[in-house]
C-alpha cells in the first residue's frame, strides 16, 4: 500500500472482523449507556434538544463510517464498509424516528 497506510500491516479478514467487532462493541457500551433513539423521542421535543440528539448522532455515524472503511482498507474488502454504512443509516433513521414522535416542548431540557 501507499501513501499514510504504507509499512502498516494488512490483516486477515479473520483479523480485521474481530478488530471491528470489538471497536463497535465498545461504541455500542457508550451508546447504549447514555444514548438511544427512545432518548430521542422522550427529550427531543424542543428546537434546541432535536439540534443537540441529531448533533450526536452524526458524530457517532461519522466514528462507525470512519472505522468501518479503516477496516475495509486494511482488510481489502469492501464488507465492513457496507456494514457499517448499512448500519449507521439505519440507526441515523431510528433518530429521525424518535424524534418525529417528540412531543413539543420548548420548555424540556436533556439531563
């Protein structure tokens, strides 16, 4: 390989599912532990909480992207970056769900 992945192994297909397994597990602790698309419906009913839920959920959707084509670059197949792209539109739909069923409420804050 060339360029900033020059003199950096390339892994095994074996090796490089495990390695993207394991970094979603530890995304997926987080954002079960503090974060879900339920949070979504139940305080995203004013202006700045719908902001503040989307803002979050494309930076966790810009983390999966980001290690899904690392993987599919080291691993030179193209099935982790379709996962995970399959999985962040997924989950990014599941916000825009829960928040369509926020109730309106300009006076809710996320705590």
């Amino acid at each position: 390989m060339n360029g900033i992945f020059a003199g950096l192994p390339v892994l095994t297909l074996e090796e490089a599912s495990l390695f993207g397994v394991y970094f979603m597990v530890a995304l997926d602790t987080f954002s079960s532990a503090h974060s879900s698309p339920y949070t979504a419906e139940v305080r995203g009913g004013s202006p700045e909480n719908r902001e503040r839920v989307m803002h979050w959920a494309h930076i966790g959707g810009g983390v999966a992207v980001m290690m899904g084509v690392g993987v599919a670059l080291f691993s030179r197949n193209g099935w982790p970056a379709v996962g995970v792209l399959a999985g962040s539109t997924v989950m990014i739909g599941l916000y825009h769900h829960g928040l369509s069923r926020a109730k309106v409420d300009t006076e809710q804050e996320l705590g």
